[in-house]
C-alpha cells in the first residue's frame, strides 16, 4: 500500500511510538483504547471512506474526550465534513510548468513551498504518483512564498525531477479557499467535489486505485 509520507503538519498523523524503556509504566487503559480508536480512523480515513472514518471520530471525541488524541479526532472530523462539497474553481496567476489539467479527470492538488525542509525531502513522493497514476492530474500549488525567486523553484523541481504541472496561486487565494493551515497538504478533486484532503501521511493507494488504475 503506497503511503505517502509526511512534512509539516496540516492534518498530523498518530505520533510515532516511543520504544518502552525498562520499568516504563503501561499506558492508561483509557489512552490505549483511544489508540486503536485513531488507527481505525487513520485508515478508513486514508482510504477514502469518509462514512466510516467519521463515525469512528464521533465516537472517539466522545468516549475519550479527555485523550491526547482528541483534538487531532476533532481536526479530521472538521476536514471529513468537506468531503463531496464543491470545489473551489481551480484559479491560478500563472502556470510555471505545464498547463490547466483535463476537466474529465480526477486533480491531486499538491500545496508546497520550496523553502519547506519536509517538502524538499519528499516531493519526490507527488512525483511517484504522477507517475504511477496517469489518469490522474497532479498539480503543484505554490504561493512561492518566502520571497522565493523562479530560479529557485526552477532549481527545486529539476533536482527532484518533477514533471506534473505546476502552479502559482494569487496571493494565497487557493491556500484560503482550501482552508489551507500548513504544508505539504493535499486535495483530491474528483467529478468538480472534494473527494479527499488531508495530510499527506494519510493518502494510501486504495483510493487512487478506485479513481484511477495504475500503470502497468
């Protein structure tokens, strides 16, 4: 199962487990019950099941409500909520690399900066999908922020070799319209809808799978 990996948080998912040290008390029944709460939801979540993983943070929220991981429940209920709903129209300031994709495919919106430790490590990852998923249009947003000269975004891609269309937004306005809080962030738009969105941890290939095969 392909899983994207994560930069800086928009969505955060689950802690790493922190290795037991000798004589380490367990972890409160309550707390270890809310863990297997967020697994379950991180993977209905990550494969697109937004019925399922909705119902799991509902009663996550409400049966653990004191629980380190209830606010991050809070936050994926909020962006499940947006599921399905319109999608702002796809409105740039110009086009860097390639052009506005297909209106009959389904658009993987990468929200990026260049100046992003994380994204730097791992844009290579957007590039695996575009790859592996032709029917499905990857599209890099970028506000280039940070005083970031077309230089160093040319830089940028070329050393990670991305091919798939790239973006500048005006002034944040995708950022805003997305309800955008950090990056890397994506959102899958599918049919003009939100069919996904969230941290890119979180993506697994069982959805892309479903709106597109891959290749070979």
């Amino acid at each position: 199962m392909l899983l994207l990996l994560a930069c800086v948080h928009a969505a955060a998912p689950l802690p790493e487990p922190v290795a037991a040290v000798p004589d380490e008390a367990p972890a409160p029944p309550d707390e270890a019950a809310a863990v297997v709460l967020m697994e379950a939801m991180a993977v209905a979540y990550g494969n697109g099941d937004a019925v399922e993983a909705t119902r799991l943070g509902r009663d996550m929220v409400a049966t653990h409500p004191t629980s380190q991981y209830a606010p991050l429940a809070q936050e994926w209920l909020g962006l499940l909520a947006t599921f399905g709903q319109p999608a702002p129209e796809l409105a740039v300031a110009e086009w860097v690399r390639g052009g506005p994709p297909p209106p009959d495919r389904p658009v993987l919106l990468v929200f990026f900066e260049a100046w992003c430790p994380h994204c730097q490590q791992e844009f290579s990852l957007f590039q695996e999908v575009h790859e592996r998923y032709p029917g499905i249009s990857v599209v890099g947003v970028t506000k280039m922020s940070r005083d970031t000269t077309p230089e160093q975004l040319a830089a940028f891609l070329d050393e990670r070799h991305a091919s798939f269309a790239i973006a500048r937004e005006d002034e944040g306005s995708l950022t805003e319209a997305y309800g955008i809080e950090g990056i890397p962030a994506l959102v899958l738009v599918d049919q003009g809808r939100i069919a996904w969105r969230g941290h890119p941890a979180l993506l697994t290939s069982t959805l892309l799978d479903r709106l597109a095969p891959p290749a070979g």
